[in-house]
C-alpha cells in the first residue's frame, strides 16, 4: 500500500510540493464493490472476491484499454472504464493480490425464475462456464455460481443489445455474444440466471 | 356595490387561486397558524460512561459527537476518507479532489478568498439549527448573493446568443406580463370577489410589478438599466427586447422564481469555505475522528454494536453501546451487516443524485469590470451557471463556478478531465468574450464519483409527479427507526428533505432525541 501510494505521488504534475500533499492511492475497488469485494447492489457493482485472478486481469485491462465500457449505453460499464483508465501494470497486478486474499462470500439471491426452463437454457453455457458454472480457465470462462444474480443479468442483456462483447479486440466478449442469441427476452434471462443461483445453493 | 370579503373568505379565495399551500403561508401571516418551530436544540442526558461509533464524519456525525461528547457520552468518529465533512467540500490551494478515476490537487493561488464550495454552498436564513451551530461554533458568516439582476442570460435561441442583463431580461418579462394581467382584469370580472378599493390595489400592484404606463401599456423601464446617462445628465431608456424574442428561452419560466424558496434571499456563507463548519465541530470534537478507517461490518447485538473497519491495511475493531451511521445508504449495502430484511430494503429503495460542480481560478475579476458583484449568470447550455463570489472584492483574481448541474451531471462527469474544461470554456465564452484567456486552473468534481461517496444526494422519490408515495414514506420510517434500539442511520438522506445541511442536522436531532428518550423512559 506504501509502495503504491508512492508510485501515485510520483505520476503527479507538479512534483516541487508533492511531499506536503494528501497521498492517495489505486486500492479503492472497495468503495463501490462494497466490503470485501462482496458486490454492491446500491451501486450495481459486482463482487469481485473469489474472481478468478486471470479473469480479473483481462477485464481491468479490457476497461483500461478502451475494450470494456465504452459503449455509451454500457451505464455500468461507463461506471467502471474511467475506474480502470489510470491503472498501470503493476498497479493491476497489485489488485489482482489484493482480492486473492478476500473472504469469499457468496452472493445473495434476488431473482427468481422457473428452473426447469432454466436448465434447458443453460445447457449450452456449460460447455464454457461449466456444469456447475464453475468457470474453465482454459476456454477462458469466468465461474457463474456465487456470482450477484442482478450482475448477471445486466451482463446478459448488454451481450444481447451489442452493448458489450462488439469491441473488435474483446475476442471472448464476442464469443460470449454470439452465445447469448439464443436468448429470448427478459424472461429466458430470469431464468438462467435463476438457474445459476441454484447451482450454489 | 362589492360587499367586502372576510378574513376566512379570503383564505378561501387563496386556496381556490393558489391551493393549499397559500393558505399555509398566508395563514402563518396573519397569525392564525403557528409558525415553524425555533432552531432543534438538545436537552439529553448524562451519558454516565456510554460509549457511541459514528460512522461517517458527515455534518451529522459531527454534530452527533458534539452533542453525545457534551452529555458525557465517549464517542468515536470513523471516517474513510482522509478529511471529515463529506459533501461539505471546499476546494483550495492543494486540496486533493478525490474522484475516482478523476483525482485533481487544486492549483489555485494560496489565499484565503481563492476557494471553491463544490458541495453545500448556500445557507437560508431558516436553517436556524445550522445557523444556530454556526454561532456557537464561532463560525464567522457573510451573506451569499444567489440572485444578481445584473449577470448575464444567455441562450443560443433568443437574440442570437447575445447574452443580456438578467435585470432587462426579467423587467421586460415582467411588463409584458403585467400588461396582459391588466388588460384581463379591465376585460372581465376579475375583479369581482374584491372591494373596489381592494381591485384598485391589485391594478396598482399589476401596474407597479411591470412598470407600466399610465394606460396599461408596457412601454419599457428604467429598472432594466439605463443606456446611457442618469447621474448628471438625463438617463435614456434602453430599447424593449419583443415579447417574442423574451420567449425564445425557457428561462422565461424559470427566471423570475430563482430567488424565491430555499435559495430566495437572505442567503449566508461561512467566510472562507463552508469547510469552516466542519472546523468549527472538529475544534470540539476534533480528537475523536478517525481517518482513513473505512467500515467493513456492522453487526448490531443485543447489548451493543461491533464495528470492523480497514485502516492502515489492517482490520480492525470497535465495540460501542450505541451507532449512528451517516454513510451514504447505496454504499452501506455493500458493508457486511445483519440488518433485518425490511431494513435493506429499505436501504435498497434510496437512489443516489448526480450532481456535479466545475470552477476555475480567474486571472482577473473581469466581471466586476461589468459591474457584477457577486450572484449567478445563467446560460441555457450543459454548463448552465457562472457564480461570482463574494468573496475577495475588489482584489486582483476570484475563484468562479464554471459549470452547476444539480439534477444531470452525469454529462460531464462521463466526459474526461479535458473534456470537461473544454466543455465549460466553450459554454462560458458565450457570456465572457475572451472567457478562455481569462480563466486557469480548473477543478471540477463529479459527485458520481466521489470516493466514499459515489453520489449527490438520496433520491427517495421514484418521480417528482408521483411525490412521496406511501410505500415511500414506509420505507423512511424503516430507515428512521433503530435497529434492535442500537444502529441509527442518519444524515440528509433521512429526511423528507435531503440535500440540506439542516435536514442532516435535523436528522441526528431525531435519533439523538428518540435514543435519549427511551434511555430516560427505561427501567432503572
Ligand atoms: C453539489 C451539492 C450542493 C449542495 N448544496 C447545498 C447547499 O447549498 N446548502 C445546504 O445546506 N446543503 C447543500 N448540499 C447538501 C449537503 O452538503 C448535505 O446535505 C450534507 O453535507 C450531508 O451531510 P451528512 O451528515 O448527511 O453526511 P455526508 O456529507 O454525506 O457524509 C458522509 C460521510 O461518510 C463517509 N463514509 C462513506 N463511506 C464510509 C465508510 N465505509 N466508512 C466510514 N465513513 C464513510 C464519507 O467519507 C463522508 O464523510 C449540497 C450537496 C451537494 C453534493
């Protein structure tokens, strides 16, 4: 945390005074992801404790390269890319340790939905994510279960208006896309997203 | 013959004219119904060795300390950031603007006039607990100037994007509209309800409130300002801008009510920054509060509360009789908690504001060269409002507000730093020719993004239509209640009226009044 706070003071313009000034510093995930990175629903951002650490590593970077959140009607994405825009390598990787040691918590359930419907649905999400949505490091699919159902959601529904996964280099968002045409509508949302709650039941 | 109307029957008139909200006011005039209560003051009992946590060193865990501190109580501020007042937010020379993905030092020049409130900026003369705190406190105050009839309007539609004097804008709004009043009241029976003597009132009201001339007819003003002339030679009247060209702009709804309500006259200012407040309770309270310490849990028990925050990477813990918690409700419900159901959904149900304030450092005061002293020019642009200060006149540079958009900002704070300036030199340079060359030093602050904040002020109301729904007001008075008799939330946010310095004052009066009461209340 001292090294990072004197990494900042370092990046600042006008380097004459920067000994006498209130130092800050880029561990501030915690405000809007709430304690813990346990996921925030007042703020709508996600948890983040439990994240696979290359998962993380690829969304920071994807916020800070421009690639995630830059669609003017991502609002949560647009929320979190000015968030990431600063980040140096060393500061990412520095999150990344960080949320390595947060206790996992599992999400709340907010949303309910028919889960038979569900299951069909999610059938062939699992061969990414996944049976028990526990994610696939190597097809790079991030773990589902445990994650804020409301997150999911908004997620879904930004793959399928071409709000996310359309940045030429986000390769798996539009993978991830093009999965999401099988969708129909808020209901098949619901409840696949019902469907993942209850594998971490 | 008229038969003249009683005292009742004119309320009743008002209320038929004006709904019921006239009849209050009016009535509190006349003497008929009590007026507003004095300023909040406390009367509590000794805290024989209790302790309380206050979470948050907003203006209400402030004064939550302050009055506990009084009664004895032993009390604990924890506040996340590394300065107390929260939305109470005076940018000076070096101060850090803490935005997330936006953070700023303040380069202004070092020196006491050169700030810029960038959250509360305005005191009303009723806020009599603030004020009454101000006092006590020993918090000098000045009075703030909202209204200045001779700054500018501005707006791309009406005259070209010429920007005219508020002063000839409102007068000639203000006769033309008075001539039409006129000319309704000679044409019909307006005058109907009233007593001769009380129509001939009202016609001289009309008259006077647009300066009309002896026939009715609007013909211009002198108040609009003299165009040449008036101290030693005989002043000429500027020309009439048409009634049409007037209605170009929606101002024409707006302008002639911004100093009317809460922003309405007199209006008061800590000399120095409104942070002077947070000085003051921090001169009492000061070696109670705790930085950098950001709450993590709050877990209310049946004897007390335990508190675990992060400071200095480390997490910590505290143990209190009692918690008060103005932490904004949208980031509470990311703490570890074990609120009831009905409690987080309450919490739930509290949308965030968007405000967002800009300013600049002025090279010069170039607007007191146009005779402005204070007040606010108002641009039909995303920009929307200049304020001048009052503070510093007459010395060489000022401190300006750029740019003031309480109910959408998030149209600026989604634009980079640039992009922002850019945006707020583009907007002012139609008011001030050479805008750009005058002004430096930009700090702006999207409350959005605030660090332990992350947002303006709670949204109760789903629609300002709809106003406080049942289910709404249910809600508030889950949030009001204790927990188990231990956890208050506090702050603006619980409030009917948030926003205000005074509501969050009023607010930890509430929960401060209704604690003491059930301590007096229980068994021994
Ligand atoms: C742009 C703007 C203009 C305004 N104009 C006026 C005005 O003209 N007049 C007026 O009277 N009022 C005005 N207000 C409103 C006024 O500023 C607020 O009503 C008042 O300051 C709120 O005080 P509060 O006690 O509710 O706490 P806040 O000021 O909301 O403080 C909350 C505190 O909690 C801290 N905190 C957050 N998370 C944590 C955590 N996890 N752990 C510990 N601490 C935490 C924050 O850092 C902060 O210090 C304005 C506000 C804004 C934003």
């Amino acid at each position: 945390m001292i090294r990072l706070a004197l990494i900042c003071l370092l990046c600042i313009p006008s380097l004459a005074s920067a000994a006498e000034r209130e130092p800050f510093d880029d561990r501030y995930c915690t405000t809007c992801h709430g304690t813990d990175g346990r996921g925030n629903e007042g703020v709508q951002a996600p948890r983040l404790a439990g994240m696979e650490p290359w998962y993380l590593k690829r969304q920071l970077e994807n916020y800070r390269d421009g690639i995630r959140g830059a669609h003017p009607d991502d609002i949560e994405g647009l929320a979190m890319q000015p968030m990431a825009s600063g980040l140096t390598d060393e500061s990412i990787q520095d999150i990344i340790e960080w949320v390595g040691g947060w206790n996992y918590v599992p999400a709340e359930h907010t949303i309910s939905g028919d889960l038979d419907a569900g299951r069909t649905l999610y059938q062939p999400c699992a061969t990414c994510h996944g049976a028990d949505a526990e994610g696939n490091e190597a097809l790079g699919a991030p773990a589902l279960a445990g994650q804020n159902d409301w997150y999911m959601v908004t997620q879904l529904r930004n793959f399928l208006a071409g709000y996310r996964g359309v940045h030429p280099q986000d390769v798996y968002g539009a993978q991830m896309r093009a999965m999401t045409t099988g969708l129909n509508g808020e209901n098949d949302i619901n409840n696949v997203v019902a469907y993942i709650n209850s594998l971490s039941d | 013959m008229v038969k003249p109307v009683s005292r009742r029957e004119f309320l009743n008139l008002l209320a038929a004219a004006g709904g019921a909200g006239a009849v209050v006011k009016a009535g509190a005039a006349l003497g008929i119904m009590p007026a507003e209560a004095a300023a909040s003051t406390l009367d509590l009992a000794a805290g024989n060795g209790r302790s309380a946590v206050i979470l948050g060193g907003g203006i209400s865990g402030l004064a939550t300390a302050y009055e506990l501190g009084k009664a004895g109580w032993d009390c604990t501020v924890l506040e996340a950031s590394h300065r107390c007042g929260g939305r109470i937010f005076t940018v000076r020379h070096g101060t850090l603007i803490d935005e997330l993905g936006n953070r700023q030092y303040c380069e202004f020049d070092d020196e006491p006039h050169m700030y810029f409130n960038a959250g509360a900026a305005r005191i009303p003369n009723t806020h009599r607990t603030l004020l009454g705190y101000c006092k006590k406190l020993g918090v000098e105050l000045e009075i703030f100037i909202n209204e200045n009839k001779t700054c500018w309007v501005q707006d791309d539609a009406m005259l070209g994007g010429k920007p005219v004097r508020n002063i000839e804008y409102t007068t000639h709004l203000r006769g033309f509209v008075a001539e039409m009043m006129a000319k309704a009241m000679h044409e019909t029976d307006m005058d109907e309800p009233f007593t001769e003597e009380e129509a001939g009132t009202l016609l001289g009201m009309i008259r006077s409130f647009g300066d009309l001339s002896e026939d009715d007819v609007y013909r211009g003003s002198l108040n609009a300002g003299f165009d040449s002339g008036g101290f030693l030679n005989q002043g000429a009247q500027k020309d009439i801008i048409a009634f049409r060209d007037l209605l170009k702009t929606p101002f024409a709804m707006r302008l002639l009510s911004t100093n009317e309500g809460e922003t309405g006259p007199i209006l008061l200012q800590p000399r120095g920054g409104m942070d002077q407040i947070t000085e003051g309770f921090l001169r009492q309270v000061g070696d109670r509060v705790s930085y950098r310490a950001m709450v993590a849990s709050i877990q209310v028990r049946d004897d007390g509360v335990e508190v675990a925050y992060d400071q200095d990477g480390a997490r910590r813990q505290i143990r209190a009789d009692y918690c008060f918690n103005c932490i904004p409700t949208h980031l509470v419900t990311g703490l570890d908690h074990n609120f009831p159901a009905d409690y987080v959904r309450a919490l739930k149900h509290v949308l965030r504001g968007e405000a967002y304030k800009a300013a600049f450092q002025a090279k010069e005061r170039f607007w007191e060269k146009q005779d402005i002293y204070g007040g606010i020019s108002w641009m039909n642009n995303r920009s929307q409002q200049i304020w001048y200060p009052v503070a510093g006149i007459h010395r060489r540079k000022g401190v300006i507000l750029a740019a003031y958009d309480y109910g959408g900002g998030m149209y600026h704070t989604r634009m980079t730093q640039q992009e922002r300036v850019e945006a707020h030199l583009a907007d002012g340079e139609k008011v001030h020719a050479n805008y750009r060359d005058l002004v430096e030093k930009p700090a702006t602050v999207g409350w959005h993004r605030m660090n332990h904040m992350l947002g303006c002020s709670a949204r109760w109301r789903r629609s300002f239509r709809e106003g406080w729904t049942g289910e709404t007001e249910q809600h508030y008075r889950t949030l009001q209640a204790p927990v188990n008799g231990r956890h208050y939330m506090i702050g603006d946010q619980i409030s009917m009226r948030s926003a205000w310095m005074e509501s969050a004052l009023l607010s930890a009066h509430w929960a401060m009044a209704d604690l003491d009461r059930r301590l007096r209340n229980a068994p021994a």
